[in-house]
C-alpha cells in the first residue's frame, strides 16, 4: 500500500478502512485493463495516482452519504421539535461527538482532495477519465 493511501485509512475506523482497502484492491485488479482502456503507457506513479484517487473516492463517497443523511435528518427532524435522531444503533444531534466526528471527517477528506489539487481528476465519471486526467490534464 502506498503512503498516500495509509494516510488515508490509519485513521479511518475499521469498518470503513476495510471496505476502501478493498475497493483499492479491486481497482488494481482492474489497473491493467483501466491502462488500456485509456490509451496509456504504464508506470508506477500514475499507478499508484490511479489507486490513492480510489481510495479516497471510495472514502468520501462512504463518508459523505453518512454525513449527508444524518445532517438531512436533523435538519427535518427540526420542523418537528426534535433535537436529535437514531440512525442504525446510534443517536445524533448536531452537538453529539458522532456527528461532529462524522462532519470532521468529510470536512477533512474533502481538505485532502483540494490539497492535493484532484479536485478535477476526482470528479471524472471513471476511472478510465481519471487516468487520462492523471495522465494528460495536469501536466
């Protein structure tokens, strides 16, 4: 695993740490096929590009679903007087650490695609465009 990448996921907790070291490992399965489909010559550092942009795709596509329907969620349950609402075994409000965690968290990976300028790359509908975006639109 590459240094980007553990970045990433040491401080993800474990259930979803596994599923984006997962996800990582199916899109290098795919490396290959990904490298071909865009008419691109081969090396370790778009490779490993390719494989750090699938991590965090794969961990903000997680994060921000959590975040988004626990934040909606509150926000509806507002009109009606309430202050806080159970999401699977877990009660959130906009004051819980949960949620202020789960806020941080998207905060934070998003921080880390700007950082690392993959704003453009990371929205690419697939990962044949974000190769070719690795490859040819940031040079």
């Amino acid at each position: 695993m590459n240094e980007g990448i553990h970045n990433i996921v040491e401080h993800l907790p474990r259930s979803l740490r596994d599923q984006v070291l997962s996800y990582v490992a199916a899109v290098e399965a795919a490396a290959d096929a990904i490298f071909d489909d865009a008419h691109v010559e081969q090396n370790a550092q778009l490779r490993q590009q390719l494989l750090l942009v699938a991590a965090l795709r794969k961990a903000i596509g997680i994060v921000s679903s959590c975040y988004w329907a626990v934040d909606n969620s509150l926000a509806v349950s507002r009109g009606s007087g309430a202050s806080a609402v159970r999401v699977g075994g877990a009660i959130y409000s906009k004051e819980s650490e949960r949620y202020l965690e789960l806020r941080q968290l998207h905060k934070d990976l998003n921080a880390v695609i700007d950082e690392l300028g993959l704003r453009q790359v990371f929205e690419a509908d697939n990962y044949t465009d974000v190769l070719t975006e690795l490859a040819h639109g940031r040079e």
